[in-house]
DNA sequence: TACTGCTTTTGAACACGTTCAAAGGCAGCG
DNA sequence: CGCTGCCTTTGAACGTGTTCAAAAGCAGTA
C-alpha cells in the first residue's frame, strides 16, 4: 500500500480515503477486468458459431486479457478457495462480477445445436462457470512453457465436454442424469453457487 | 504468534525457535491430524466391506476428527487454492501427508467387487482424494445445522461415483473412458497431482 | 475579508508475522 | 571453581496492512 501511494504521489493515508483496503483496491481491478473483458466477449460471441467455438472464445478473451497479468492472479489466487472471503470468485462479493460471466455461458449456450436437457440447462451455466475456474486455476500455476498445457486441457476437455452435453440427453441415461440433478441442488442450496 | 507464544508461557521469539514460522505451526497441526486419522481409518478399513462403505468410512474419520476444528479449518482453507503455498494440500511440501491418504484409498480400492478398468486404476486414488477435498471444502463453509448438507451431498455423489465407477467399465464407453484418461495425463504432468 | 461546514490529505501509531544480536542456561573439562 | 562451547531464551526492531485525529483545502455566505 505504501509502494502504490507512492507511485500515485499521495500519502498513505489518502489510499484509504479513495479504497476501504487493500481487498478493495483488488476487487476496483476485478471489475474493471471484467467489465472490458464482458465486451470483448459478447464481440466475439456474434461472430462464433457453434457452442464448442463460442466457449471457446469466451475462455480465450480470458487467457489473452489476463495474460499479461498472470504472475499477478497467482498471488491473488491465495484467496479463491475460501468462500467466505470477500476477494473469492465464490464470494457474495463478487457475485455482481460472476453475473456478468454466467450471461456469457447462457447466451453460448442458447445458440447450442446440442438438444440440452430441460431438467439440466439451468445448471449448466454455473457449472461451466465453475468448469472454467477450474481452467483459470491450472492455467495460472502452469509452467509448461508458454502454458502449453493448459492449452492441450482446454481443447481435450472441451471436447470431452461436448461429448458429455450430447450424452446427457440419451434417454438411457435419464436415471443418472436425475440423480445428478439431484446432487446439484443440494449443493446449490449452499453458499457454493454450482 | 505472540498469543500462542504467552499461551505457552515463552517469548514470542521462542516459538520462532522451534517454528520456523506460522505457518510450520500449522503444518505441524496437520501431521499430527494426519497421523492420528491414519490409525483411526486403517482400523475402520478393516472392518468394512464394500468399495462404497470402506470410502464412507474414510469420510466419517475425518469429519469426526475436524468437527471440533471446523471454524479453525475454514481459517485455513484460505491457503487451498494456490499450489505454491505450501499450506495448501496441493502443494509439495504436504506431499507426505497426501501420501497417506492416497494410500487408504487404494487400499478401499482393492477389495473392491466393482471391475476397475486397468488404465483407469492408477488415477482413482488421485480423483478420489480429489473429490474427498472438495466435500471437506464443502463442509467447512456448510452452514446448514449440523452440517446435513454435507452428509446428503456425501451420499448422493458416493452412490454416484459407484454408478460411475461401474459405468467406466462398459465396453460402449471405452472411447469416452480412453479421452478422460488422456486429458487426466495432460493434467497430471502439471503442479496439480490429479 | 472573515467565518462555517464540508471534503480531502496527511503521517503518526497500531497489530501481527518475522528477524536477530545479545544474554542466559548448562554440560563437560581442567 | 572457572572456562569453553553449545543450546535455549529473550525482546527490541522491522515490514506491511490498517486506523484515526489533526491539518489542510475549498466552497458558499455575509
């Protein structure tokens, strides 16, 4: 905090005239991230046909835009497992922030030529939300160079994705996917939002 | 610090002399919980039979231990996500606690009557630990009386997971099966030991 | 100009993890 | 007993996030 009001020649003090914490001072660059990033996306999301490609453009904005910032989300990332804690992507603090990337997985979802299962789509936003983190989270301690290896993740498990999705559907599988439904709910009803 | 230190009746640099720091304490708390859950589960193994009621087993140990501890642990979890703190249950230096827990539910695994694919077997201790942190991290923020939630979400997804499990052997799947292991691969290679 | 009430700025001070040089025990040896 | 070498203990001091009372600007009004 010292070092920031002195590169914008303030005292310290008058940092936490204009941000309540150094949480704070994050979750301004949290929102600023996502709101032009929410633009970048919804660009490219009129251009993508297909639900794989347009997930597929909605976690590459992410990766270019955060790119140069990596080595700065690892050492915010301390905090994405605790719930509780207002700088987690799970938090009630972020949940304005959250929105914003939910929209973007519903709109990829309603161009989907995949049927998607009734009982099942209103989950599927969160969950690929959730799925993502999880893609964020690996990208961000990768040491492949150049992050090959999330790259390789993301295609393979995209496609074991669409697999899934199509899957879902097949009325053999409607016990399982009943279950499965069952099994979210009662997670949903928690302070976990999948 | 300076609280443990007069708790223990010392100076507040002799807890540095035998911690080398906050976080040492902590992960002495750990190896200590590790060890004494360690006896307590090879002795439940013993007596259960079954894939589903010997990982039932291993579950209950280890809410029963923490209950006390719960709130304590949520102040912990802080440190799950980032792989490179060396507090998280990801990172190396909690790798020999790992260890011990991996080795449990390989030993569930064994007696298992449910046919265990071969290229799938030796990732199932790795998910299965997987999973098991996840409801943990569950039950941690679970603010449900008496923490039900995670018990219903306990046996809903271990009766899924045996669904999955007996479903992974199915001829008709092995080209699902073989994409999921080779995405596993791809993971595995990374800091993340999934 | 002088006064009043508001916003903005300031830096000293605090909390807590950590470091470290100094001091205090405490064997074993002469 | 004193001396030497080691282990153990100590508390002052540092770094960094945070708080807060005081001071400094800055309208608007008379």
């Amino acid at each position: 905090m010292r070092e920031i009001a002195a590169e914008a020649d303030v005292a310290l003090g008058s940092a936490y005239y204009y941000f309540a914490s150094k949480e704070a001072l994050v979750m301004a660059f949290y929102e600023q991230a996502s709101e032009e990033m929410s633009e970048l996306i919804a660009a490219r999301l009129a251009n993508a046909k297909g639900l794989q490609s347009r997930l597929k453009a909605i976690l590459d904005v992410k990766f270019e835009y955060f790119a140069p910032n990596r080595l700065f989300l690892s050492a915010l990332a301390r905090h994405a497992a605790d719930p509780h804690n207002p700088l987690s992507p799970f938090s009630d603090e972020t949940a304005h922030i959250r929105r914003l990337d939910l929209h973007h997985f519903a709109v990829a979802l309603t161009a989907s030529r995949i049927p998607l299962p009734k009982d099942l789509a209103p989950y599927l936003p969160n969950l690929i939300w959730l799925y993502q983190m999880g893609l964020i989270l690996f990208w961000i301690s990768d040491r492949s160079p150049d992050q090959i290896r999330t790259r390789q993740l993301r295609d393979k498990s995209l496609s074991l994705l669409m697999i899934a999705l199509r899957a879902a559907g097949f009325p053999l599988l409607r016990p399982v996917r009943k279950r499965t439904i069952d099994l979210l709910a009662t997670m949903k009803a928690e302070t976990y939002d999948v």
